[in-house]
C-alpha cells in the first residue's frame, strides 16, 4: 500500500508536458473563462489524450498503480471503499483507544509533515520494541496490522469497480503480437483481480491454476492459447495481462515456505506500511515482482503509467527515476492529484525535466477517475465482449 496525496474538492485538473509548452495547463476550462481560456484547454485536453496514446501504444507497457487507483472503488451506498492513510490512523487511533497517546509517547512518534502518518508511528513502534520489548507495543502492532488487512478486505460482489473495468478494457486490450501488460500495483485490495474477473479478461499473476494455488515466477512466461486441430500456430487468446503486486495481498498466505492463496488467511503474506518495506521488498516474492518491475523499465520502446503512486516507497521510486534517467526510449506519464507544487524529490525532478522540454515525460495532475475518461480506445473490442455485454444487458431488464 502507497500513500498518496489528496488535494481539496474542486481542484482543476492540470497537465504539463512539452506539447503544453512544458507549463502546467487546465485540460478543462470554466463555464465562464474567455475564449483563449477555452482554446488552451482544449489543446491541453487533446494533448493528454495523445500523450496517453502514445504511452500505451509503446512496444512494452508498464503500469503502476497506488493508492489513489484504489480509492475509485465504491460500495454499495456509493461511498468510497479503500481506506486511505488517515483513515488507517483514526481506525488504529479508535482501535488503541485511551492507550493510543501512551503508545506514541512510547515509540517517541514525531509527525513528518503536516498529517499524522500511521506509516511513521508503525515504523517507531517496531523501532522501540525492537531495543525494548513491550506488551503494550507489541499488541498494538498485531491489531493495527490486523485491521489493516480487514480495512483493505472492502471488494465484494456489490462494489462498483466500474472505473477499474474501463481502465482495463482500454490497456490491457492489446495486439497479440505485443508484449502482455505488465501491470504492478502497491494495493493489497483485489480491486484489478475482481474488475479482470467482471469483464472476463485473463490474469497472469503467478499462481498455479491447480488447488492450492501455488506461487511460482516460472507462470509469468506462461500465456494462454486457443488450439485448433485446423491449425500449425498457436492462437493467443485476446485480454490477457499481467499482475504484479508488490506489497502482497490481503489473499496471500505462507503456508510451510510455499505461497498459496487463500480466501480469508489468518495472517495474508504484506508488506505493512513501515520503513523495512525497502529490505522486506527482497524476500521472495517480493523480490520477484521488484525484480520484473526493474526488468521492464530497462526495455527499449517502453510506455510507463504511473497512476495513484505518491512516490513515497523508496524502493519503487528510484527504480523508475534511474529508468526516466537512463531509458531514452522510455515514455512515462504520472497521473496523481497534487503532482502541481509537490515537494518529493522524485517528482519534483520529474516536473523539471518536464519544463525543460523532455518531450519524454508527462505530468497530470488528476485522479484516477478523471483519467480513465481521457484514455482512448485504441483496439476495437471482440465480437465476444460485445456479446457478453447485450447479455448483460438483457439480465438487468426488469
């Protein structure tokens, strides 16, 4: 799981890249801006969608998404269902209860930045049990990772995974002849796996398709064919993508040295928002993902979208700086609602290399949800998908 930072209702979705004269610019203007407002808008609008198009119809296509990818998923009162970073703190604040000043006082907790960050506080509490055993500390480390787990378990058969089902429809439907998507996320929740499931696409995410699932790197180079007595050449099949998740999932157990999956596992195999993300990211699997992710930014004629990713985790953050830095034949769009005046290092060198004309790299300062609607349709969907969706609309007839 990945911070991310949230701006204030309201905020104008703003692109910069050289085709907007390498200055941040409205892609949508006020009902009442002048004329040359409008003309700028529309121009920084057609530039997104280009940019865009030009990302996802690169030779190989990464995908990582954070946080803010997450927070589209609705339940069924139309409430947004992932947790964010604050909502962890008052869920773990809430959970301590009178004890909760104690324990931070304990672990000498000190605010980095203007909010709390359960990150941080996890982080010291590990820190000060690790010199000085506590039972207090102790048990407030197990329940805030436990209900963490149980605040990401929010996908059911009513939340609305409608935006994750456009976005997958539009960038995982690619040529056969293409490399697959790679796509990565730093999200616990099953958010991709049950959108992938709703619109029948195929998911490559190294596990065995036997019972139990099983864990093993091997599956990536694994694919899906329709054989056909009438044919020499294998058919792949259409709608098929890769999922890498780099901080586990809430699905994910440990199970005598072997990865399986599990419905509801008692303890699932995560990362924990803490500082040892960066050494725990180099057990297996973890390793392998990280391993995949650093594999596929060094490839030449590479699209690179990053969606939600506060760049905060350290360890996925350089890899991708060392790839914008190295990789000229990389093309990468940012995508995350306060990427405008951020003070992160990493995008802040994104930014500037933005304004000085790296035509290379693109910065929108938007949500997942404003994106998706900007991402063209590059590949005209099956005769099957077009099928499944007339009978899907005739079962919601009355």
């Amino acid at each position: 799981m990945s911070s991310v930072s949230q701006v204030s209702g309201g905020a104008a979705a703003r692109f910069l890249s050289t085709r907007t004269g390498s200055i941040w610019s409205d892609v949508l203007a006020a009902a009442d801006a002048s004329d040359g407002a409008k003309r700028r808008a529309d121009a920084a609008s057609e530039g997104l969608e280009r940019f865009v198009s030009e990302v996802l119809l690169a030779e190989n296509l990464v995908v990582l998404c954070g946080l803010g990818s997450a927070r589209s998923a609705r339940n069924c009162r139309g409430v947004v269902a992932a947790p964010s970073m604050s909502d962890l703190w008052a869920a773990a604040e809430a959970k301590a209860g009178a004890n909760f000043s104690e324990i931070s006082a304990n672990a000498k907790y000190k605010k980095v930045g203007p909010a709390d960050n359960i990150e941080v506080l996890l982080s010291a509490c590990q820190l000060a049990n690790a010199f000085s055993e506590s039972d207090s500390l102790t048990t407030f480390i197990s329940e805030t990772e436990a209900l963490i787990v149980s605040k990401c378990r929010f996908v059911d058969g009513n939340t609305d995974l409608s935006t994750h089902e456009t976005f997958l429809r539009k960038v995982a439907r690619r040529s056969t002849r293409q490399p697959r998507l790679k796509l990565f996320t730093t999200n616990y929740d099953l958010c991709f796996e049950a959108a992938a499931n709703r619109i029948h696409f195929v998911v490559v995410d190294g596990f065995s398709h036997t019972n139990p699932q099983e864990f093993d790197g091997s599956y990536f180079g694994y694919d899906f064919v329709r054989r056909e007595q009438d044919r020499e050449s294998p058919d792949y099949i259409p709608n098929v993508f890769h999922l890498y998740k780099l901080h586990g999932s809430v699905d994910w157990e440990l199970h005598d040295r072997l990865i399986r999956r599990s419905a509801e596992p008692e303890k699932p195999l995560i990362i924990y928002p803490r500082h040892s993300k960066f050494e725990l990211s180099y057990d297996q699997p973890f390793l392998e993902m990280m391993s995949r992710l650093q594999l596929g930014l060094r490839q030449p004629n590479t699209g690179l979208l990053v969606v939600g990713f506060g760049f905060n985790d350290f360890h996925i953050a350089q890899p991708i700086l060392s790839a914008v830095r190295s990789n000229v034949g990389l093309r990468c769009l940012i995508v995350d609602p306060a990427l405008e005046g951020s003070t992160n290092e990493y995008l802040t060198e994104c930014s500037q290399l933005a304004m000085a004309g790296d035509h290379r790299l693109g910065l929108f300062s938007g949500t997942f949800e404003e994106l998706v609607p900007r991402i063209p349709d590059l590949v005209a969907e099956t005769e099957a998908e077009l099928h499944r969706k007339r009978l899907l609309k005739v079962k919601a007839l009355p």
